[in-house]
C-alpha cells in the first residue's frame, strides 16, 4: 500500500482560546518497532486536550506535542516488532499524542479492536475513558460487586462511561450532575440515583440514599470544596479518587474523618502512565470490557460529530459545559 508522505493535522498557539486551532500539512509520522500507524477515522476530544492547548497540560518526554489521545480506523502499516496487529485491522487506540490528524502512530500494546457492532466514530470515543475508568475505579481503588459508587460530572465522558461500566460489573451507582436534563441522562444510562449539585446538597443526599453508610468509591474530578464532603460522604474503609480538579487543587481540608473512618484517598493521570501500565490496562479491558460492549451493554455516547476541520468548535462546546457524553471529530 503507497501511503502519502504528508498528512492533514491540527495545530495551535499554546495558551489561547479555541481560535487559534488550525490545519496544517505535515509529515506523515512513522511507526517506532513497537507500534502501529493508524489512518484515523476518527478521533475523540477530550479535556485534557483543552488544557493542553492553553498551556496547563504539557505533553510528557517523547509525546507527540501534537492534541488528540484517542483514534479510531484502520492499521495501515506495523513496526518490525508488531505480530498481533495487521494492516487492514480495525482497532481504537490510546495514543500518547497527535491523534488530531490523518494518521496517528500508536503503541501496539494500547490498541483495541473495534467490536464489530460499532462504527469507527463510536469506537473513537472508547479508548481515553474507558483506560482512565476502570485504571481507578478497578485497579486503583478496588471497586467491587455490590458496593455503591459515587461519581461526579456524571453526563461527562468519564462518567457517562464509569456509570455503564459500573452497573454491567454489579455496582450500584449514585452521580451528581447539574441540572435535571443531565441527571435524566444519566438514569437513562443506569444510574440507580442522580443528584442535581445545582439544586441539592449531594452530600446529605448521599447518606439518604446509602441509609447513613455513605459510598464506598468516589470518582472526583472537581475538587477544591469536594474534597472535604466527599470524605464526610464516604463510607468506612472508602476509597476516593481524584482524576481532575475543575475548581482548583487547593483545599483546606480535616483529616480525621480519614483517620476515624480508614479512608484511602488517591488519584492519577492517564497520559503520563507508563507504557507497561498502559498495556495491562489494555489486557484487563479486552477481557472484562470489550466483551460486555460486544453485547450492547456498554455504548459510547456520542452526542456531536464535528468534521476535524471544525475542531474549533468542538473545543467551544467542550469548554461551555453543555455536554452529555463525548465529542468526536471526524476524517
């Protein structure tokens, strides 16, 4: 197969707002030894992407500096060391950058295969979220069958993903989400209670709804104040996880609650995991994930398409806070 020695891809001016996302041509890149290179059919737009592009994410040593985490398409040529991944395969991919183009390089051990169910625009929205769910909910904090989960920015891609998976595993889910359309969504997903945060006070309504007992896990990613209700609705021997910090890092906080009640408190990043890490995410979602969405049982919500050219207005959206499920961006 001839493959051209340039590409399509989107660059930006670090530290500004959506405009200064452009198109550019570029080299086409490469596959190292151990990777694949993938023409992108799609590729999914994630937060971090918008930090990134105002200079609040920088990409790890060796990354591509280009945006985009996540692709869908097809394989259209291996490194020397490839032996499971074939040009002409269908997969979805965690790529450590550059996703935001014609093709993408990615490791070999961070694809997937794109159930046959799905287009490659609904597979482009799996990767990103569905590492950084069960990486902290299953390995990190140890989630269980019949325990009760608590996740904030339920509508988000995070946890629009975290409730389906959740509830396909046994878990019983509780989310916040701001205001009564969001909330509506996520009960449509599986959600067993959805706490409006703009109109509720989630941490008494948490304890309501748990009988006093409070949740075992917490999924956070806003921060500051939640911090401290998220320890005061913890259970006994909770776990809460921290994946962003939408209203800052900072919080004063009273430790003993943590100490009263046992709790573990812990968080992580996806993009500066390690390749090894990455890979045993992988293995583990090939085996407890990707059969349950072969079953229809766990969808990617896709709520806006926006051609890669139009990548401005996908940021816009990302930023307005208006989203029920995740963007893509489409080749």
């Amino acid at each position: 197969m001839s493959l051209p020695d340039t590409m399509e891809a989107v660059d930006y001016h670090q530290a500004g707002g959506p405009t200064p996302l452009f198109m550019v041509t570029c080299p086409r890149p490469e596959p190292g030894a151990d990777e694949v290179l993938i023409r992108v059919a799609a590729a999914g737009v994630n937060r971090p992407d918008v930090l990134q592009r105002k200079g609040l994410y920088p990409p790890p040593e060796g990354a591509s500096p280009r945006l985009g985490l996540e692709v869908a398409g097809e394989v259209v040529a291996v490194g020397a060391q490839v032996q499971r991944w074939q040009p002409g395969d269908r997969v979805c991919a965690l790529v450590n950058g550059g996703g935001y183009a014609q093709y993408a390089v990615a490791p070999a051990s961070q694809c997937l295969p794109i159930p046959d169910s799905l287009t490659e625009e609904d597979a482009a929205a799996l990767p990103e979220a569905t590492f950084t769910v069960w990486h902290n909910l299953w390995q990190r904090a140890r989630l269980q069958p019949g325990e009760t989960l608590l996740v904030h920015g339920g509508a988000s891609g995070i946890g629009t993903t975290a409730i389906q998976m959740a509830k396909a595993l046994d878990v019983r889910v509780i989310v916040t989400a701001g205001g009564p359309e969001k909330c509506r969504a996520c009960e449509a997903l599986g959600a067993d209670a959805a706490i409006d945060y703009q109109a509720q006070d989630y941490v008494a309504e948490v304890k309501r709804l748990t009988e006093g007992e409070g949740a075992h896990v917490i999924l956070d990613m806003v921060g500051d104040d939640y911090i401290q209700r998220n320890i005061s609705c913890a259970a006994k021997e909770g776990r809460i996880v921290n994946i962003a910090f939408l209203k800052g890092s900072l919080a004063k906080v009273d430790f003993l609650p943590v100490m009263l009640k046992r709790l573990t408190l812990t968080g992580s990043t996806l993009r500066a995991q390690s390749d090894e890490v990455k890979a045993s995410i992988a293995r583990e979602l090939e085996q407890r994930i990707w059969p349950l969405i072969a079953l229809g049982r766990i969808k990617p919500l896709v709520n806006h398409r926006f051609p890669l050219a139009q990548v401005a207005d996908a940021h816009q959206l990302m930023e307005s806070n208006q989203l029920i499920g995740k963007i893509v961006l489409t080749l």
